[in-house]
C-alpha cells in the first residue's frame, strides 16, 4: 500500500502544479479588470442620482415652505351703489278725514239710524234726541219775545202820539223824549228775547244729528235712552259716533335724520305693502313732511297718501312704507366681515400688487350683511375678506377669490 501511493504522488503534484489557480497568480486578466470597472461605475452612478435626488427634494422643500409661509386671502371688489336706494320703514294707516260726532245739546237719546261699518252721505240723519228741557226753554223764550214786542208796539204808538202833539205845542219836549227812548229800550228788549229765542231754536235743532261728510262709521258709543251731554257742565261730553273718510288714506312714516334731505314733497317715489297682502303694492304719493325733525326719536315726520276708492285697505293697519332716496354721491358696499376693528379708525385690507395696504373707510348706513362706504375706497380696489388679526401693511399675500357674496362669477 505505500509504495504505491508514493508512486502515485510525483503524478498529483503535477497536476496540481499545471491548474489554473496557480496560473492566476502571476497576474491578473483584462476581464476582472472590466469587471471592476463596471462595478465602480455603477456605484458611481448610483450615488450620485442619491445625491440628485436629495437635492431636488430639498429645492422642492424650499419651495414649498417659501410658498406656505406667504398666506392666502380672499378678496372681493367693491360694489357701487345704485343712484338710488329703496329703505323700507314702518308706517301707520289712518283716514284722510276723522272726527268724533258729539251732541250739542242736553237730553236723552230717543233714536239712531246708522251702526258701525255704514257707508254715510254728508247730511244723513244719524240719531234723534230727545230734549224736553230744551223744547220748554225755546217755548219760554218765544213768550217772553211776544211779551216784548208788545211793549214795543205800545211804546211805538206812544212816541208816534208825542211827536205829532209835539208840532202843536200840546206836550212838553220832555216828554216826546221820553216816549222816545221808552221805544228805543224796548227795541233792544226786542231784538234781546229774539236772539234767545234763535239761541233755543238752534239748540233744538241739534236734536237731530247729521253727518259732517262722507265717510264709515268706526265706532258707535252710546244707545238709545242714554243721557247726552253737550259739554255744558262738568260732565264730560258724548261721544255719539266716530265718523271717517277712507277713500283716501294718510300713511305717516317717521323718516331717520340721516335720510331726510333726500325726502322731496312730490318727487320721492313711496309704494305701500301690507302683510295681509302679500306680493301687492300699493303706490301712494308723499305729499308732506313736517319741515322739522323731532329731537327726541330724530326723525322727520312724513305723510304719503294712499288712494283706496274700494274701500280694500283698513285704517289704523301696519304696513310697511318702500322709500327711493337719491344718493347723493357714490358709494360702495362691503361685507362686514371685511372690516378690520383696531385701536384706530375703521379699517379694511386692501390688496395692491400682491402687497396688503391696511386703509382707512369712512362707514355710511348698516345694510346687516353689508355696510355702506362713503370714503376710502375706489372701485378697483381688491378688499381682503375675513382678513386675520396678524395682518399688517406691506405684508405679501397670494389671491384665492375675487367675488361678492351673492354676486355670479
């Protein structure tokens, strides 16, 4: 066994001396060399589209950031206003024509002819009273007036008689004189007791109670045999009826200060509405205003008639009064939540070439949602909406909207 393996051995390291690892080592080849090569590269390559990669990301960062901290607002431009604005104000209805109907003289009220909601013509028969007191003066007064004319023929016939005795010397001049004023008192006693005797007439006569014009009874306040006082002690009056003309009606509106040099007699258009009718207006004519404002409500008291021959619309109703006021000179309209309320004066942010410049307004009327602006303000200016408390003068911002509320785009 061993001498065979030593025979064999010269043989293996042979072979072992003539593979190819050992060949190898006596230099590297051109193909490990590429390889290599490639390999490098690559790392290369890789490294750097990392690197690329990094820095883009982090130019987008940059950008983004930049971008965030410029903030966004929403802007709307100014709206002007009509030449014209409609306000709309309370009013309260009333007839042109009003009055209570009192008695003018003393008694009991023996009948009426007319209730409440009767339509009557001027010299209509109302009521009748009844004034026995009355009837039994005018009859005394008529008495005492036959009584004085009597006297007053005799006295006549007596100064007649005197005068013409007088021519012949029969009587003294005294005497004539005193037939003469005898006659001359008792014409006075005469022309007296008659205008007692009209006085009691007319008084009678208002027994019978007429109507003073055309018009709707509104109210009935007493029946029959009710006592009726004229006033003529200290009982209060009697008030019979009350009586009213509607086929034109007075609407009386209480017009702000603020409002009032645009209120013109004659030219300011008024429409009426009443809930009661809804979707209808009624077109009235202002025709007065009290020329006066009043200082403790600071308003001007203005009357706008209102035809109403139908007799549809009710007096003493609510109805709301539609006012065209000019303007008198052009304004712009904002919504509130665009003003900015600080220590100075009422403000707003207004947007100029991407740069907030803080401004001042000067406010008119309170529309609710929206508010007037007098001063200010032009009409292509870009009013920032909701603006934050942070905002402030020369500050960048970027625009998101340019619309009013309500307003198509």
């Amino acid at each position: 066994m061993i001498d065979m393996t030593q025979a064999q051995l010269p043989e293996q390291v042979e072979t072992v001396t003539s593979c190819p690892l050992n060949k190898s080592r006596s230099g590297p080849s051109p193909r490990r060399w590429l390889i290599a090569a490639l390999i490098a590269l690559a790392a290369i390559g890789v490294l750097a589209a990392g690197i690329r990669s990094r820095v883009r990301a982090e130019t987008n960062l940059r950008a983004t950031t930049t971008q965030l901290a410029v903030p966004s607002v929403s802007v709307v431009t100014p709206k002007q206003t009509a030449p014209s604005q409609e306000i709309i104000l309370p009013g309260n209805i009333q007839p042109f024509v009003t009055s209570p109907i009192y008695a003018r003289t003393d008694g009991y009220l023996e009948k009426w002819y007319f209730d409440i909601g009767a339509h009557v013509k001027a010299g209509d028969l109302l009521a009748i009273i009844q004034t026995p007191e009355v009837d039994e003066q005018l009859a005394q007064a008529r008495s005492t007036l036959a009584t004085a004319q009597a006297n007053l023929q005799l006295a006549q016939i007596t100064r007649d008689r005197y005068q013409s005795l007088l021519t012949k010397h029969a009587v003294a001049q005294q005497d004539v004189d005193n037939a003469v004023g005898t006659y001359a008192a008792n014409q006075a006693i005469v022309d007296a007791d008659m205008a007692n005797v009209r006085h009691y007439e007319a008084l009678v006569s208002f027994e019978k109670v007429y109507a003073p014009f055309d018009g709707v009874i509104t109210a009935r306040n007493t029946d029959i045999g009710d006592l009726i006082n004229s006033g003529s002690s200290a009982a209060p009056k009697t008030d019979l009826f009350d009586i009213s003309q509607t086929r034109t009606l007075r609407v009386y509106v209480n017009v702000p200060e603020e409002y009032s040099q645009g209120i013109k007699p004659g030219q300011t258009a008024a429409d009426i509405t009443l809930a009661e009718f809804p979707g209808k207006r009624f077109p009235g004519k202002l025709v007065r205003t009290s020329e006066a404002i009043n200082a403790t409500t600071r308003t001007l008291l203005t009357e706008v008639d209102l035809d109403n021959p139908g007799a549809t619309l009710l007096s003493g109703s609510y109805a709301e009064v539609h006012l065209q006021i000019p303007a008198h000179h052009s304004t712009f309209l904002l919504p509130v939540s665009s003003l900015i309320f600080r220590n100075e004066k009422l403000q707003v942010g207004v947007v100029r070439d991407r740069k907030v410049a803080i401004t001042d307004v000067s406010p008119g009327h309170d529309f609710g949602d929206q508010i007037e602006v007098v001063a200010g303000l032009n009409a292509n200016d870009q009013v920032i909406v909701n603006p934050p408390d942070s905002l402030v003068s020369g500050q960048q911002v970027n625009i998101v909207q340019t619309t009013l509320p309500g307003d198509s785009r």
